[in-house]
C-alpha cells in the first residue's frame, strides 16, 4: 500500500469533483474548489473521520468493499478504479466481476434524478444504485446480499418480492427475469455468478426449474409498468431504460403521464418518504 500516492490520488480527483457533478447544491458562500471530505464520505457510505485519515495518510488499510465504496462515490473511471486498487495494495478486480462499478457518465445522470424513481441495474438484476424516490417507490433493493441481492433470485425465494408487481403481472415477471438469467448465463458460461444463480434456483423452485426449462430468451420488460405500492395502490408508469454495454448495466427511470391519477401519486412519494411500508 502506497499511502502517500492513495492520498494524493484521493485528493485530486475530489478537488476535480463539483458538487453540481453529483446532484449537490453549491451554496453562495462556498469557497471550496471541489468537494469537501465530509460530502466525499457521505457519497462512498463511510464516516468523515474515515474518509479523512486516508486522505491524510494515517487511515487503516481500506479493504476491496472499501475501495469499491470509494469508486462509486467519486465517480471513477474503470482505469481509475485498477489505478485505485493497486496503490491501496489490492489485485485488481477481474473484468467479469466489475458489474458493482456503474460508469461515471451514469452515475452523473443519476445524480440529476434526485426527485424521479430512478435506479440503476446489474445485467443479473442486482440494484446497485437508487435514488429515494426509488426507495419509496420499490423498496430498499440495496439491503440484500449475496445472492439475494438479483431479484430473479428473490422473486421464487422471496414470496414478499413480489408484492411490487400486482398478482395479475406475476407470471410475466417470472418469465422476464428468467428469460433474461438465461441470456446473461449463455454469455458469461459456466463457472460465473449466473451460473451459480441458477443452479441455486434449480435446487429452491420448482417454479423456477418449470420456467428454465422452457429455454425463452426473447421475453423482456414491457416499457409500462404497473407498481402496487401498499400506500398508494397501483401506479401505472413507464419505464424508460438508458443502457451501457460496456458495463452491461441499465439505468431505469419511472415516469407518469403529466395529469394522471399515477402522477398525482408519484408526487406524494416524498410527503412519504424513502421507506416503503411492506
């Protein structure tokens, strides 16, 4: 661990940060040149106090969920994250375990979302990313680890995973989410995080195993959704997806017709808060 190149790398690319860059005002008195390290912290997740000894370079040894922590919260870029991860004396993360590290570029967008239900998504479903309204909307998608954290895999485990969708729209999530496990498993091949998704299922679900074996590739998500929201009732909205095929991420905004009793809902969204009530 090179603490004299982490601190310095650290430093730079938070002073290139603007607060405009990640969805934070920039009050009138401000005379930072980027951003402060309390502002860094609370963007990777951590305390100031950690994010600061780091910088100093008196902090511990950060660990890899650390670093990752760090990635996303100064928006780096993949070369970025390697250079990140080799001064802190870590290997670099493998090319096909990248999926946790969202593209600067989206994260910008995101940042600029903070009033809209927006979140972004894995190629296996995992929610790496949401903004609160999203939180309201869907639920904290964010809480789940390991397997649990791909909603194919929640969604015949997890009866409660399916109280996002109105019943009548059950059996279709069932064949989207299985339908696109199926392509990302083709992709990636034996050995990956997709197949070992699966062969969980194939042992837990019968339901699952009835699906998988039908071999759809071709089912996908509609554009409208319909949400059951347990305070609101059901939203009908539209999914609009902004995808990066380097990352083999999506990016998901919902959005409501202007005047319709869905969008009149969607407003109260943050009288509600970010807990969605189960």
């Amino acid at each position: 661990m090179d603490r004299a190149q982490l601190a310095d790398f650290l430093r730079t690319r938070r002073e290139a940060l603007q607060p405009e860059d990640v969805g934070l005002p920039r009050g009138p008195r401000r005379r930072t040149g980027g951003l402060r390290r309390e502002e860094v912290a609370a963007l990777c997740g951590m305390s100031a106090d950690y994010y600061s000894r780091i910088e100093q370079q008196r902090g511990p040894h950060p660990s890899e969920q650390m670093l990752a922590a760090i990635a996303r919260g100064l928006h780096l870029s993949l070369e970025e994250r390697d250079h990140l991860f080799r001064i802190a004396g870590h290997a670099t993360p493998g090319r096909v375990h990248r999926a946790d590290h969202i593209n600067p570029g989206i994260m910008r967008i995101l940042d600029r979302l903070a009033d809209t239900p927006a979140q972004v998504m894995s190629s296996l479903g995992e929610t790496l990313r949401q903004t609160r309204p999203a939180v309201a909307l869907l639920g904290d998608d964010l809480r789940w680890t390991g397997l649990a954290r791909c909603m194919v895999y929640r969604w015949f485990t997890e009866p409660q995973a399916r109280s996002v969708y109105p019943e009548a729209d059950h059996e279709l999530h069932g064949r989207v989410f299985t339908a696109q496990l199926r392509r990302v498993y083709t992709r990636e091949g034996k050995g990956s995080r997709a197949a070992a998704v699966v062969a969980e299922l194939l042992a837990a679900s019968p339901e699952f195993a009835k699906v998988w074996a039908e071999h759809d590739v071709t089912t996908r998500h509609l554009d409208q959704k319909r949400i059951a929201h347990p305070q609101l009732g059901v939203l009908e909205l539209h999914c609009q997806t902004l995808v990066d095929p380097d990352q083999s991420q999506t990016l998901l905004v919902f959005t409501a017709v202007p005047g319709s009793e869905s969008y009149e809902k969607l407003q109260l969204l943050s009288v509600i808060g970010d807990q969605r009530l189960p």
